[in-house]
C-alpha cells in the first residue's frame, strides 16, 4: 500500500508546523499557532513510486501524554525535530523515543523514524554540537538530516526519507 500515516513530533518550538507547512504548501511563516494540531494529506512522488502521505503536525505540551499515545498509536511513520538552538528540545527527544517504543511495544530499530536537527540557518547560535546529534541517531537508528524550515534546506529529503523508512520497514514485515 502507498499510504504513509506520518507523525511529526518534538518539544513546542522545534518547528513541526513549520517544517510540515513548508513542504505540504512550500510557504513559511514567521508566528504559527503552537495549539493547532492539524493533519494534511498530499500525494508526492518518491522515488518514482506514488506515496499518499497524511502527516500529523502535533502539537501539545507534555500534560498531553495520553493524546500522544493516541497519535503514536494511529501513525506507521515518525519524524523526530528538534531545534540546534534549543538544547531543551534536543534532551526532550528521549521522552518522544521512549514512549514510543513503549505505544509501538517495539524494540529499538524497529519503528520508522527520522530525525531532524531543524534551524541550521541558525547554526552559529547552535546549542548541541554536530557529536552528539549523531551519537543519538545512531542510537535510535534513524536517518538524520539537517534541515532548516525558513531557508529552506533539507525539508523535502526530510519527508521524502521518512517514505523511505517506511517503505523499508515494511518490506521487512
Ligand atoms: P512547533 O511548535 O514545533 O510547531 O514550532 P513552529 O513551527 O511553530 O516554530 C517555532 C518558531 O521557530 C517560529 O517562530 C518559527 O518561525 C521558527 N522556526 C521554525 N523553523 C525554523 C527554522 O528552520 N529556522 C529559523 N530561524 N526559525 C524557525
Ligand atoms: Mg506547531
């Protein structure tokens, strides 16, 4: 099936809804309401294989945990954003990690994801070193790409490597 369910996930700030926004509509905006959770469905071409994607753009802080099982539950595909110049978003990635190989009951390389070290525009205020992102997309076993939502760079092989994943991780099954 050509059906991605992605979910984007990460602490308030990261920019999921700027990342999401600027690859489903290609704009990019300066203030997005942090409430709005919002699902966008598209058909894009990866590869040269059709995927219909409908990718969750979440939103919520940590007093959501049951909302986050639900969207955790519900999507096959995860991508993980974090923001170079929030440390804090950097740390939080664990909490998202473990809850969901706890929702998936999944051991570790067995859940889709990818992770995006977001605001690379802004690299020289950068508060987590180039090291240690790799350290934990290793220990996650994802694909990292860097990616900056305003320039922009690295938004569509942030999506189109999730389909990617997905693929991947279904072939397996
Ligand atoms: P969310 O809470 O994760 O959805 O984060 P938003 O997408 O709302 O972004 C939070 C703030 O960071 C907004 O003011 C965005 O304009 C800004 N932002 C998002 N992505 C980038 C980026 O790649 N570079 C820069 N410089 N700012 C960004
Ligand atoms: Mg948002």
């Amino acid at each position: 099936k050509n059906e991605v369910r992605l979910c984007v996930l990460g602490a308030g700030g990261a920019g999921k809804s700027s990342l999401t926004l600027r690859y489903v509509q290609d704009y990019f905006v300066e203030f997005y309401d942090p409430t709005i959770e919002d699902c966008y469905r598209c058909q894009r071409s990866v590869d040269n294989e059709v995927a219909i994607l409908s990718i969750l753009d979440t939103a919520g802080q940590d007093n959501y945990s049951a909302m986050r099982d639900h969207w955790m539950r519900c999507c096959d595909c995860f991508i993980l954003v974090f923001s170079v110049t929030e440390r804090q978003s950097f740390v939080q990635l664990d909490e998202f990690y473990q809850q969901l190989l706890r929702v998936k009951d999944a051991d570790p390389g067995e859940v889709p994801i990818v992770l995006i070290a977001n605001k690379m525009d802004m690299a020289d205020v950068r508060a987590v070193n180039p090291c240690e992102i790799q350290e934990k997309a290793q220990y996650m076993r994802a694909p990292l790409i860097e990616a900056s939502a305003k320039q922009p760079f690295g938004v569509t092989e942030s999506f189109e490597e999730a389909v990617r994943e997905h693929r991947k991780y279904n072939l397996g099954k």
